[in-house]
C-alpha cells in the first residue's frame, strides 16, 4: 500500500486509476461499499485503485476549535484500506488551496491532470470545490467530458436510517459500543504509543497500559472489555479505563488498559485497544480498597463479555 499526496505526485504505474473519493473517517460498512465498488471496477478494468481520503477534516479546518472527533488516524485507514484491497492511499491535504480550488478545477485540473483517474466512485451525498459546489451529477458530467466515468453509491441502511459517521458518534458517546461495532463491522479501535505512567495500577495488582487519547473521539468514560493488538500481531482480552480518574489526583485523561493473563514490557510500543463492551461508568471510591474490589468485579465481567469464562 502506497501513502501518496498532491505534491509527491502519482506515479506513472498508478495513473488511470479508480478513485474511491471521501471522508471515509471510521470506514463504516457505507464507505465501505463505496471502496469496494471502486476494487470491483478495477478488477473487471484492470486498473489500480486509489482511495483518496482528507487530513485534516475539512469539519477540523473550518470549526479548529471543535472537540475531538475523529474515528479513525490516517494509519489506521490505510491499513483498513489495504485489508479491503485498494493499491494505494492519497491524502487530500485540506488546506486554503484546496478549499478555493473550484468544482469544476477540482474535476479537471485534479482528478483529471494530476491524478489522471479514469473513473471515481463516490457516496451519493458527496460534495467538492469551494463552497460545496460540485455534486455527484457534477462531477459525472465534467468527468465525461474529460475521460472520467463517475458514479455514486447508493447509503447503506440499517433500519430506516443510514449508516453514518455521525451515528457512530453518537453511539461511541452513549456507551452503545454494540451498535458502533454494527456500523463499523470491527469494534472502535484507539491506536498509540504506551507512555510511561505512575505505576500505580501495578502497586494495585493491575499493571496497565497507558495512552492518551490524542485527535480521536471521546467516547462515554467508564470502564469497557477490550480487545488488544499488539505491534507484533498477537491479540489478547482486556479491560480497560478510559476517563479522568476520579479517585486519584489531578484528574488525567487516559486510556489505561489491563491485559488479561499477560506478562510483558509494553511502555514505548504502538497498541490498538478496540472497545467491545461497555461495563459501568467511571466512579469515584473513598478508598483503595474500594477501588481494587470493583476492579476485580470489572474484570470478572470483562472475561464474561468476551467469552473467556
């Protein structure tokens, strides 16, 4: 998988290429059925597929002063694009350029000279140019003009509503992991590096790994069963704290995480924890004691959760 941007340019082996255009924050099972239509057309065309995607949020860039809200690190969809099978990952950088660059220069001048795509596939509710001012009836009208053959893929739907990055949100922050797994078809994953901590969860018989939360989403704070990937592939069952730990002072916000039955050295080495179940919201105890008899609670439905007893 080839990480590409607008000023390192495309190259020659990548030009007419399929382009999976979008967001694509969180790769829910909609962006999901727009990358795997763009592979679809490139298999039967023989062609590389290219999905392009944007950094920062063009949201981040006109509300800067937003809450965190992002789904997922460009890391991490460039994995999940590579697993689905696309040939390389393009960054949009949205910036003041791009933001004033026209519908109709953003099809010719981008799509067309500088990526030299021949054909795009988009969501239906997708827009471009400065002031939102291209359309997917747009884009497939200059695009046959110049050799690019557009379509739109129709909303995935669960019920009667679509599946969006914005319902997923909306779940992560009501503590409805089941639902955000539904749309995602994974469970949330934050990725980071394990910093070093105050030690105090191993004076409690909890050694955790500790990471902050950085640009992502905050989900509901509370205590979650948790999937671990470690950056050497392995998997193991956890449970985790994410909050600002009420019972100790200052508060800190962190994600700490307890791996179930493990023995190991992680602080400085890049970790996934994926949110399978939500167990209880964060709590402030009068004392330790307190505190390690709901840890030992929290654990023993972690193990239930995730089918380990």
């Amino acid at each position: 998988m080839q990480r590409l941007t607008l000023a390192g340019g495309i190259p020659d082996s990548l030009k007419g290429s399929i382009v999976a255009l979008g967001n694509f924050d969180g790769f829910h099972l909609g962006h999901q059925a727009v990358v795997g239509r763009a592979i679809q057309r490139g298999f039967h065309e023989r062609r590389p597929v290219i999905v392009a995607t944007f950094d920062p949020h063009p949201v981040r860039f006109f509300k800067p002063d937003l809450p965190p809200f992002r789904l997922t690190t460009l890391d991490q969809r460039e994995a999940l694009f590579a697993h689905a099978g696309a040939d390389a990952m393009l960054v949009f950088e949205f910036n003041d350029t791009l933001r004033s660059t026209a519908a109709e220069d953003f099809v010719t001048g981008l799509l067309g000279r500088q990526i030299g795509a021949a054909g795009v596939v988009t969501g239906t509710d997708f827009t471009f140019g400065k002031m939102r001012g291209g359309n997917v009836d747009l884009l497939r009208t200059l695009g046959a003009d110049h050799g690019i053959v557009a379509e739109a893929v129709a909303p995935v739907m669960l019920g009667d509503l679509k599946i969006s990055s914005g319902r997923i949100r909306e779940a992560l922050q009501a503590g409805d992991t089941a639902t955000a797994t539904q749309l995602l078809s994974r469970d949330f994953t934050i990725e980071g590096f394990v910093q070093q901590g105050d030690r105090r969860g191993r004076e409690l018989g909890y050694p955790t790994a500790n990471m902050v939360l950085g640009d992502y989403l905050r989900p509901r704070y509370g205590i979650y069963a948790v999937r671990v990937t470690l950056d050497d592939g392995s998997e193991h069952p956890g449970v985790a704290s994410l909050g600002v730990r009420p019972t100790f002072s200052p508060p800190q916000e962190l994600l700490e995480t307890h791996l179930l039955d493990f023995d190991g050295d992680l602080y400085g080495r890049k970790i996934e924890v994926g949110l399978h179940a939500f167990i209880r919201d964060e709590k402030k105890f009068d004392d330790l004691d307190a505190l390690v008899a709901h840890m030992k609670d929290d654990e023993a439905q972690a193990r239930h959760l995730l089918a380990l007893n």
